[in-house]
C-alpha cells in the first residue's frame, strides 16, 4: 500500500491583491488531494487571524492546482496556509493586499471614434486577477502583458527542498515605484441628457465630453475624480501642402485639418492593390497642422516582393494561391522600376489616408480628395573633370541639374560643401546657386583635413552633397583655393586700375559738363520760380475771397462813382488845409477846367479791366457799330434779349457760376476775374440783384 506525499505548492498567482478585492488566486503543486473538498485554504495575517479562501470546485485539477477566492480583506501582509486531509503544506507563500492609486493619465484627450492608447500611471496597478478601466461609463480595453507567474516567496534548494523565508522578511512592494498600465478608449456612444449638462460645464475647453478615470480589479473599484479624460470631435483632413512626392521618398509636406491635438501618433500611409503598403508618423505641430513625409517608390517595391515572396512560399502547400503569387509579383511598380524602357516623365498615383486612433473618416482621404503622386526624382549632374572643381573665395556654387522644381521646392534642397550648409539663393528648373558663409570657407581652409598639390600649392577640398528627402546626391569635390598666381592678380590689378582711372575721368569730366549746364538752368528756373511764388503769393493774398470778392469791389465801385469824385476834391481840400498851402492859384484853374476826374465809361474800364490793351480800351471808350444786315439785327437783338433774361434767372447764372469754378484747370484766376468784371457791367441796371446773388455766393 503506498503513501501519499506531503502537499506541496510550487506556484501562486497573482501574489499581490487590491484591497477588499476578494481576488480569486490560483495555487500550484502536487498531492493536493483528489477533491476539492480536500483541501482547505486559509490566509494568516500579522495578528495570527485567519481568513477561509473559498475554493471554486469547476476551477480544481486533480492534486495539481485549484482556484480559491479570497475573502474581503484589509491592507496587509497575509501567509497563505493550505491543509490537505488534515496535513498542513509546509510551503507558506505570502500574499500581500494593497491600495491602488492613479497618479496621471496621458494622454488626457482623445478622438470621439475611439482608439486612443491611454498610460496610466500609478502605483500597485498590476496586480490582482482581473483588471478593468472605465472612462465615466466609457469602457477603456486593457492592453493585456504577458502573465508571467511570479514566486517571490519560494524557491527550490539543491535537494528539491522550498526555502520559505519567515514573515519578518518580507517587505511590502516599494511605494516609491509607479506603474503603467494602458488601455484603448473605445467609441463614445451617444450623449444622454446628463452628459450635456456636464459638457457645457466644459465648452471652455473645447471639449465634447469629459469623463473621469474609474478602475475595477476584481472587486475593488475606486473612481478618481481628480483624474479626467476628455473626448473631442475627430480630426479632418482639410488639405494636404502638397499631393506629390519623389520616388526616392522623404519629402516633408504639412497636412491641414482641425482637432489634430487629439491624436498622439498620426499616421500617413498610401494604398496599393487595397492594402496598406507605407505607413510613416507624423508629427503634430498644432491642432490645425501635422508634418508628414512622402513614401519612397523603392521602398513599396521591396514590400511588393516581400509579399509575393511570401505567398510564393504556400504555393508548395496549396495550388490555390499560385494565381495570386502570379498577380502580386507581376505589379506594375515592379515591371516599370526594372525596365530599362522606363519614362522618366512617369508619376504614379496610389490611394493614401491616415491612421488616427478608431477615426474612420480619414483613412480614405483620397476619396474627398486628390491621389498621391510619387514621380521621379529629379537629376543632379556631379561635377566635370573626374568630380572635381576649384572654387574661389567668395564665389558662388552653381550646381547644373533637370527637373529640380518640377515636384521639389527650393525649401525641400539642403546643399552642405564637407559638413558645412551652402545657403541656396536662387533655384530654377536647371540650376541651383548657393553661396557658402564665409565662417564655411574659413573652416575649410583651416582646417585643412585632405591636402591636395596641385602647382605646388596646398587646397582644401571637401565633399559636395545634396540632399533632397531620403535621396542624397554626391557631387564631387570641391576645392577652396587659398592663392592665386602672382601674374594673373598682377595684372588683373593693373588692368582694372587702368580702366577704373579712365572710367573715373570720363565721369569726373562729364558730371562737371552737366554741372555747369544744370547750375545755369537751376538759377534761371529758381529765379522764374521766386518771381512766379512772389506773383501767386501777392494774387493769392489779394484774392482770397476769389472772384466773389471782386464782384462786391466792382459793386461798389459803380454804387459810389459819383461820391468817389466829390471825395476826390475833399481830400485835396483837407491836404492843402493841413499843409496851410495857398490854393488861390489852383482854384483859379479850377475854374475854367473843373476838378480833373474820368467820366463814367473811362472810370469803368479803368477799373474792371486794368489790364486791357490799347485796341480794347478803344473798343470800351467808343461805340462801334457791327455792320449786320437788315434780316439779321432782329434776330441778334432778339439774342442779346434772351441773353439778359438768362443773366437774370438767378437759378441759371448760380449754375453757370459753379460750372465755370469747377474747371480748376483752364478756369484760371485771370479768366475769373474777366469773368466777374463782365458780370458786373451787364448787371449794373440792377445794383439789388447783382448784391443778392453776390450774398448767395458769399454764403456758399
């Protein structure tokens, strides 16, 4: 009759719990009975209380292992104590119960689609059986770690023995050592009534709905309220900077769009046959931009062939995928990249999108928008005579090329002469010209890294290259030569000194010609200008009031003629008085030739038309008679008729006035004043409306 042996436990797991978790823990080893009813479990904490662990009888394998589930216990350092038929495991393993507790969350927004990666991060958060993470009622899926059974409390000696270390050496886990845990946020359903309260609390944040962080594990659960997570709207893709690439790859472009913040790891990837076939990161800028790079052409083609090659291997299991083997190594890419017929001027377009989180929307953007090119690179000749080419300080670098803008910008070229940039100045569709610093040249030339003779002279030389996204072009070697042959800058000294002397004397000789001519005009123009400032000076200030003025001066100057003559003789009466000066002699003439005064007509003309002509005076002094035939004077006297009766239609003559004063140009001052003395002549039969019109245009 045999013996059974001693139970013995080999594993536990987990052997960390939460807090009134009532964890259920899996214990391993041998001899432990042929029932569940067996074999009983019991924890011992530090003050030698027992706490029964209810084992679960679906959960038992025969003398093996079984599942038993812990009571709610408080913190605390528990041995776990298994008895067998009465036979007590010598093994004790240690069960410990902690606290879990949530320090941070990142990130802290995410995409309405779901799909963000959350960290958390905190301490005692890997333990227990069963783990779960709620974002308010949000489910958040735990990325589950491989389960790796710890046994920290028991080994095995040299004679298969357990080597159970006492309670008093055991510690608890550090406290001072933080975790991270991570889940993927799922959908957010849709928003109850509740939650619209709650999110207009948060439309400072721009926020769609805020939930906060609860953890369950096993039985324990703790919402922290503190901690909060925040759905947004999810990202679009507006546009793209640009829609082309080179085959090589690397192009920087920008894609726009908004809520671009919400994702932590945005993704660009172009489609080939329905399948993804690149996928390169971005990187967000701002929540309206990220920075994406174009795929390489190469790159796809060694997808292509890894996939081929991988379904050409099942061929030998299935004749079913032969067809499809033939497909996929047959593409297109593949047949154009390797045929030496291929078109330079050929782009290829390929269906691209974005991973964003769960955002379905943006996978297929080439749906809303244009498809991807990727064309050929473009060609950059290397330097002639064996890659070589001597340049001179302070010159610039010409580099010939085709094709340089057709898909590239001058900002996606990077030129370095050794490991120094080349600033690019100018590009075109040919040709590239950059101008190297002169703190460039001065390392250079100090340096001295590769010494070359050449006319027993020592150059340095560095290593052009071009760099545009992956593909980097290797010119050749540029030499930066310090000296230059005595004769040559001899006599490309003498030669420009020469012509710069004769150039100089030409000028000196020329600009004191034209010195001379333009002091002469200057004074003439400055001497006609002082007497045409002077001229419009004194105009301008005698007739501010323009013309209006002078109509009132020439008004007053019919009104009062006749007192005007009797003023005449009171002065001259009022001087000789003042001066005590005998006038017997003057009254003696006086009175046979009168007081020397200009009748009506002469007085007239003197003064409206002080400027007038001798044959004009004439005209004005004397009646001339037009020589009109008889049929004719009706109708001219008829004329000058109608034209008085317009001359007295106030409405008519204010109009005629403001049209005249319109014509800033050929309306001159002159012309104005001509104006105003031929008004005042006909108007003089009437003083009355010639004043009212006079006061309408003083108002005005």
């Amino acid at each position: 009759m045999g013996v059974c042996l001693d139970p013995r436990l080999r594993q536990i797991y987990p052997i960390i719990g939460p807090q009134y978790g009532r964890t259920p823990i899996r214990i391993y080893g041998s001899s432990l009975g042929k029932k569940p009813h067996d074999i009983s479990v019991v924890l011992i904490n530090s003050n030698q209380m027992e706490f029964q662990c209810h084992i679960q009888i679906e959960s038992y394998i025969t003398a093996q292992s079984f599942i038993c589930q812990l009571p709610s216990l408080p913190i605390g350092i528990y041995t776990i104590k298994v008895t067998v038929h009465s036979v007590v495991s010598k093994d004790r393993p240690i069960f410990h119960i902690v606290k879990p507790v949530i320090n941070h969350v990142y990130p802290n927004l995410g995409p309405r689609s779901g799909g963000t990666l959350l960290s958390i991060k905190g301490k005692h958060l890997t333990i227990g059986s069963k783990i779960n993470i709620f974002v308010g009622h949000q489910p958040c899926f735990v990325i589950e770690n491989e389960e790796i059974f710890i046994s920290s409390t028991i080994s095995d000696d040299e004679n298969n023995q357990f080597i159970i270390p006492s309670i008093s050496q055991l510690e608890l886990p550090n406290e001072n050592e933080e975790e991270i845990i991570q889940c993927r946020t799922s959908k957010l359903a849709v928003i109850n009534e509740h939650d619209e309260n709650r999110q207009q609390r948060f439309v400072k944040r721009q926020a769609l709905w805020i939930g906060t962080i609860r953890i369950l594990i096993d039985n324990f659960t703790e919402t922290y309220s503190n901690i909060t997570y925040s759905y947004t709207e999810d990202p679009r893709v507006h546009n793209l900077s640009r829609y082309s690439g080179i085959q090589s790859g690397g192009l920087p472009f920008l894609a726009y769009g908004t809520n671009f913040n919400s994702i932590q790891t945005p993704q660009f990837f172009i489609e080939y046959n329905n399948s993804q076939i690149f996928v390169e990161n971005c990187s967000v800028k701002t929540p309206e931009s990220m920075l994406c790079y174009g795929p390489s052409l190469k790159w796809i083609e060694n997808e292509i062939l890894l996939k081929s090659t991988t379904l050409s291997s099942t061929t030998t299991t299935s004749t079913s995928t032969t067809t499809t083997t033939t497909t996929v190594s047959s593409s297109p890419i593949t047949h154009i990249l390797h045929s030496r017929s291929y078109d330079k001027n050929h782009c290829f377009e390929f269906k691209f999108g974005f991973f964003m989180d769960d955002v379905e929307y943006v996978r297929n953007t080439s749906t809303y928008y244009e498809a991807f090119l990727l064309c050929p690179d473009p060609i950059i000749y290397p330097f002639n005579n064996d890659g070589k080419r001597i340049q001179y300080r302070y010159d610039y670098l010409t580099i010939e090329g085709l094709n340089l803008l057709d898909v590239a910008t001058i900002n996606d070229y990077f030129i370095t002469i050794g490991s120094y940039p080349c600033n690019i100045t100018s590009i075109s569709d040919q040709q590239i010209v950059c101008q190297p610093t002169n703190r460039t040249i001065e390392k250079l030339i100090r340096k001295k890294r590769i010494l070359l003779d050449i006319n027993t002279k020592y150059n340095e030389q560095a290593i052009v290259r071009v760099t545009l996204g992956r593909r980097v072009y290797t010119l050749g070697t540029l030499i930066y030569t310090s000296n230059i042959e005595k004769r040559s800058l001899v006599l490309y000294y003498i030669i420009a000194s020469v012509c710069g002397f004769f150039l100089t004397m030409f000028v000196i000789i020329v600009s004191i010609i034209f010195r001379r001519i333009n002091t002469k005009r200057t004074r003439q123009l400055n001497r006609l200008q002082n007497q045409i400032d002077t001229l419009e000076m004194r105009v301008a200030r005698e007739c501010k009031e323009g013309y209006f003025i002078f109509l009132l001066h020439n008004l007053f100057s019919i009104v009062f003629i006749k007192t005007i003559k009797f003023l005449y003789i009171y002065i001259y009466i009022i001087a000789f008085a003042e001066l005590q000066t005998d006038i017997g002699e003057i009254t003696n003439d006086l009175s046979h030739s009168g007081v020397p005064y200009h009748d009506y007509r002469t007085y007239c003309m003197k003064v409206l038309f002080p400027n007038a002509t001798d044959e004009e005076k004439y005209m004005m002094l004397h009646n001339i008679e037009i020589p009109l035939e008889a049929n004719r004077r009706n109708n001219v006297r008829q004329g000058l008729q109608h034209l008085s009766q317009l001359l007295y239609n106030r409405h008519f003559l204010l109009l005629l006035i403001h049209t005249l004063e319109a014509d800033k140009i050929n309306f001159r001052l002159q012309d104005r004043m001509q104006f105003a003395s031929l008004i005042s002549i006909l108007l003089q039969d009437n003083i009355e409306y010639l004043t009212e019109l006079l006061k309408t245009l003083l108002k005005e």
